[in-house]
C-alpha cells in the first residue's frame, strides 16, 4: 500500500466510507491507549526523571502536543485512574473525550456506573443537557456587563510555556501539572453549524461569541457579545415593557422581541399569516430567478405562499433530505425550498413538488441534477452578491438575502 494516505481518489464511495469508519475505529482504540500510557506514566513519575516539573510540560515540550491537546488527554487520564470503566467506553467510541470531560466534575465512586451508561453515545449537548438535568444550576441574573477592549486581552498573552489563558478555561485543576481545565468543547449553542455536505454557508459569528448552556431542565444560560447600539435598543425595549415587567429582567423582554421576528420570518418565508394579495400567487417573479442552477433559458417561478405554508405543515421547519437507509437530516438552519423535480427540467411549483432542504442538500440536490461543473460554475457567478459584510451578514442584509433575493426560496435550487 501507497505511503501517500491522502490520496484516496481510487476508493469506491463505498470503500471510502468504510475506510472512514476504520480511520476513526483505529483513533478512538489509539486515545483510550494514549491516555492509559499518559496515566502510567504520571504514575510512575517518570516525567519527572526526564527532567519536566509536570506531566504537562512533558506533554507540550518533549511529546510537542499543543497545550490544549495536552490538558485534555492529562484530564481525561486523570480522570481514567479514578474510573477504568472509561476504557473501554473511549476505546469503542461510546463516549468521546469531551463527553467523559463534561461527566467529569458530577461522576462519584457511586455514581459512575450509572453515569457512565446513560452517556454512551449522547453527544456533547446531549450529555450537558443530561449533567444539568441531574446536577441543576440556580438560575443566572440577567446581566449586561462592558467588556474590556480587545488590546487588553492582547497584553495579558501567556509567558511562553505556560498555560494558555483564554475565556473559555475555567479553574485551574488541584493537581501538580500547570494546567488548566478548558472547556471540554465547542459550545453549545445553538450557534449555525456547518451543514452537511461539503457546501459552506455563510460566514457566521465566532463559536466563542454567543453560547447556550443548560443549567437545568429546561432551563438555559445565554451569553452573547452585543454592541453599544443593541444594548440601548434592550435597554430602551426593558424601560417601555417595565409596567408588564417591573423587574427588567431581560428574558421576558427576548421573549416577546422573538414573537415578533419569527411570526415575521414565518410570514416573509411561507406566508404564514400573510394577507393575500391579488394574483400574487399566479404572477412569474423574474427577479426571484435562481442565479444558479437553472439554465438560463429557464424562467423562474412563484411558490406561492398558500403552497409554502402547505410545505411548511407537510415537512415541519426542517430539512427532508433522506439518505439511503432513510436517516433524515433534519437541520433546522439555511432551510430552502427544493423542487424535486427540478423546474428547468419541467417540474412544477406545486405542493407536490416542493419540499424544504437545508443549503446544503440543496446544492447537493441541484448537483445530481445538474452536475457538480455547472453548478460550482453558477455559484462562482453568483459570489459577488453573497460576499460577507465585515459584520459577517450577507451583503443583502440579514438572512433575508438566503431567501427572497437569491431566488426567494431556491438558491442553489435546480428548478
Ligand atoms: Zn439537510
């Protein structure tokens, strides 16, 4: 076998996929093994006898992991000694190395068997939502609070060698490595992620600048970084509501301010709500054509709204792509609507025809019809439009742009 790993091209799909599964089968078996040695050799000092104050600096400068990669797999060994029943949930990937860390400051010598169980195979939302469901938090005051300026943060940079400080590491841990305890992954927020398939979105806020964290049944923690012109649009919302609201707290105010969008987001994607308007729902919207996949003979059509509500109640907010062993995708982001039978290709905007899939199903979609060529052809075409404005919104503003200009509901559509 080639030593050029990387290539792949002359894998099946098939074989590509089945590759994939040993690749990672392989890594979880190697970190259950790693963190076993990590944990034998703190045990036996011989970190020391080479010369290091701590495990975690043999880690970084003789085994040169990154800081971040060191405190976690020394937290996670840690943690393995006091419970070896992780091995072999690590070792067949029934709890990953974030997951065991999110577990790690609510297991006990009675608790863990238990614990332990209930994770297998939650992921890391999953598992903080079960640790705050069985461990609740009080609730947290709503609060604005002015952060320090950026060049602030820069001056306080680490000393070489020494542990990263950045806001998302919490305490330092009561053991002799000099490491801290970062957060145990991404957050978890309900943040835009990458949808599946191999299509970007647009660029979206840095993970780290809004999070929802549960801290008990149904009960959650939002933290997000606001400017000075949203802050007074809060503070001037807190002061009209204070006869309905007489302490100010902000969730209530969030709450009726999120009534409003989505009933307006409803109306403005599906009409839901929407007065109808003559002929509207017959009238062609050449505006509204699709840059992308259509091909430019093809005029582009009107979904009318009563057929987007009719897909809205059939298909519920969320994506319909099914795969082959009928698992669905479900993502409730970049939704879109689709024609299954691609409009340049005679398909209808009928109910029928017309289903919701995320962005990126629906460029996958456009791409089995059209072919991956034309349409990486038609988007690069279509870039200028969607370049990011340096607040990281579409250049058409606000999300709208996904919908009502690029298409109103096609972009990336093959119809
Ligand atoms: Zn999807």
């Amino acid at each position: 076998m080639s030593d050029a790993f990387w290539l792949l091209d002359h894998l099946s799909n098939q074989q590509l996929l089945d590759s994939l599964g040993q690749v990672l089968r392989r890594q979880r078996r190697s970190l259950a093994e790693l963190v076993a040695h990590l944990a034998e050799v703190e045990e036996r000092r011989l970190h020391l006898e080479a010369a290091h104050c701590s495990l975690f600096d043999y880690c970084v400068r003789q085994l040169h992991m990154s800081e971040d990669e060191a405190c976690r797999r020394i937290e996670l060994a840690r943690l393995t000694r006091r419970f070896p029943a992780l091995f072999p949930l690590l070792a067949s990937g029934d709890i990953t190395l974030s997951a065991a860390l999110v577990l790690k400051p609510v297991l006990t010598s009675d608790n863990h068997a238990e614990l332990l169980e209930a994770a297998r195979r939650k992921s890391i939302r999953e598992t903080r939502e079960m640790v705050a469901a069985r461990f609740p938090s009080p609730d947290v005051p709503s609060t604005i609070r002015k952060l320090p300026e950026p060049n602030t943060v820069r001056a306080s940079a680490p000393a070489p060698h020494s542990t990263p400080v950045a806001p998302l590491f919490a305490a330092p841990t009561p053991a002799t490595a000099p490491c801290t305890t970062p957060r145990t992954d991404p957050p978890a927020s309900s943040a835009p992620t990458d949808p599946p398939g191999a299509v970007a979105p647009p660029s979206v806020a840095p993970p780290s600048a809004h999070r929802i964290e549960p801290i008990a049944t149904e009960r959650y923690k939002l933290q997000l970084t606001i400017d000075a012109s949203l802050k007074r649009q809060l503070e001037t919302a807190r002061d009209l509501l204070r006869h309905a609201n007489p302490s100010g707290d902000f969730a209530p105010i969030l709450s009726r301010a999120l009534d409003l969008l989505v009933a307006e987001l409803l109306r403005h994607r599906f009409g839901v709500g929407a007065r109808r308007k003559a002929n509207r729902d017959r009238k062609l919207t050449p505006a509204n054509t699709p840059a992308s996949a259509s091909p430019p003979s093809t005029p582009a059509t009107h979904i009318a709204h009563a057929t987007r509500r009719a897909v809205l109640e059939r298909d519920g907010l969320a994506c319909t792509w099914v795969d082959a062993s009928g698992n669905r995708c479900s993502s409730r982001a970049w939704l879109e609507l689709d024609h299954r039978q691609p409009h340049g290709k005679g398909g209808g905007s009928d109910a029928e025809n017309i289903r919701l899939l995320c962005r990126a199903h629906n460029q996958l979609a456009a791409e089995q019809a059209y072919g991956r060529a034309h349409i990486e052809r038609a988007k690069a075409t279509r870039r200028p439009f969607r370049r990011n404005t340096p607040s990281g919104r579409t250049a058409a503003t606000d999300g709208h742009a996904v919908f009502s200009r690029a298409g109103g509901e096609h972009v990336g559509d093959s119809s």
